[in-house]
C-alpha cells in the first residue's frame, strides 16, 4: 500500500494541479487533499482532522500517513450559523464557490441539521460580515488563527502522525496587508509589491498583548518559514517572488495564485526537502 499524503489550505492548495498533487506525485504517494478555496484557518484545520480520521475508520495506519498544512490568512472567518435567522446564506463552506447548486468540494452537508456553515472570503460585503469585520480586532484574527495551528499540532502529535506546516504568504509580521475589507490598506500590499520586505517589522505576537504569547507554543521545527535578508516568516509566496522568474510565477495578470511551474517547483525543492 502506498504512503498516504493528507494535505490541506485555500486556493494555493487546492487549485489542481497544486504543490500537493505535485508532491504526491513526486514521492509516489497517495494523495488526500481536503484544501477549499477561499477558506480560513478553523476550516483548514477542521476538514484535515475530518479526513484523517475518516481514514483511520478505512484501515489505513498512522505510520503511512504524512500530512502537510498550509495556511491562510488571518482575516478569513467562518461561523456556523441558524438556518431560520440566517436569512441569507452566502459561501457555504462546503460548497465549492459557495454558491448553491455547485458541487460540493470535501464534503455534502449533513443530513437533518439546523445550521449551515459559512466563511467570509468572498462575501466580506455581505449577509453577516460586513458586522463581523466591523468590530473584530487584529487580535483577535490572530488569537483565531493560533488556536487552529496549535490545536492541528496538538491532535497530530497525539496521533504519532507526521507532519510539516506552512503559510501561503506572510501573516505573522505585522501589518503589511488588506487586512479589513477594502478600505483599511496598511502599509504595502504583500501580493503586488515587488520590494515587499518585513525584514525590520514587528512580529504581530509581540503586538498582541493579550493572546502573543500563544505563539511560542508553535513547534517550530515543524513549520517551514521562508526568509533571506529582507524577508522574515515569509510564506510560500515569498519564496516564489523570489525563486520563480517574474513571468512564470503566477496563474496570469492580476492572478496572484501561483502557476503550475511555481507549485511544482515549490513541491519538489521545498516541501519535499522537509521529509525524512
């Protein structure tokens, strides 16, 4: 049987073929790949969890599983909510692009329930977002994501399950992007600038005075961070601007998601590198 590789993120894992195809291919594994695009972190690690232990129910042992977590950004809510005072459901979670009729992406909604589940990515401008981002703190965002992270670790660790973790792009330095919505631009936009450098910024756990100290907790000899000499915690959108010639880095013009030659060279001389 072969070695079962798990794989989670938004769009820069899920978009086929991604870094996660290309790995599984490359290490001649099988793939499970449960990333969304357009989700956040709580749906990242959630689904991840979900497959492995559907998985575990198939027979397939802890030993040959390898599982590999990119995440997201910091700014990507999901809730679920009342399907009777919810009176306009946007992007379900497990739909597609959330919109209905499509085919449903990791997994159909269950059967009987009241509640439907929903993310804001895309739909920052409707139903209950727009609220949302409206009193929701920088702290906040992070504390959220922190939680997922240690919380994946934490049940990977517990099961003896290996694994490795990374961002699509920086979040952990503090403010370098659209954080809230379209009209709070802090500083430089990480996607479009090409002289994008966090090198002298502060790590955002230190500007979280209630939550930073969570941050410690992450096993770093478990998360892959790119950085060179302007770069700190980057992601993997900081290793493509700076490894990928500028014509071959992305889907096309003004698509930041990475193209075809980025994931299979990020797969092969990055993530693969982080095996054993």
């Amino acid at each position: 049987m072969k070695k079962v590789l798990i794989t989670s993120g938004c769009s820069f894992t899920h978009d086929s073929p991604s870094w996660a195809h290309c790995l599984a291919a490359h290490k001649n594994m099988s793939l499970a790949n449960v990333a969304i695009s357009g989700c956040g972190n709580h749906v990242i690690s959630s689904e991840l969890i979900r497959k492995i232990e559907q998985l575990k129910k198939t027979g397939i042992n802890i030993e040959d599983m390898f599982v590999v977590v990119q995440w997201s950004g910091l700014f990507r809510f999901d809730f679920v909510v009342d399907k009777k005072t919810h009176k306009d459901p946007v992007r379900p979670v497990h739909l597609a692009n959330g919109k209905p009729g499509e085919k449903a992406r990791a997994f159909k909604e269950p059967e009987g329930t009241p509640n439907q589940w929903i993310m804001s990515a895309g739909s920052k401008d409707k139903s209950i977002w727009p609220d949302v981002y409206s009193v929701v703190s920088k702290e906040q965002a992070f504390v959220e994501t922190i939680e997922q992270i240690l919380r994946t670790q934490w049940y990977l660790k517990s099961q003896g399950i290996k694994y490795k973790m990374f961002t699509g792009w920086d979040i952990f330095t503090d403010g370098k992007t659209n954080l809230i919505g379209t009209d709070k631009i802090l500083k430089t936009n990480q996607f479009i600038d090409e002289n994008y450098s966090s090198i002298n910024d502060d790590l955002l756990a230190d500007n979280c005075k209630w939550f930073g100290y969570l941050f410690d907790m992450i096993d770093l000899e478990n998360f892959w961070f790119y950085s060179d000499k302007r770069t700190k915690f980057g992601g993997m959108l900081q290793w493509i601007k700076n490894n990928i010639d500028a014509d071959k880095r992305y889907i096309g013009p003004g698509d930041f998601h990475p193209s075809a030659v980025s994931h299979k060279r990020f797969a092969v001389e990055v993530i693969s590198s982080l095996f054993n």
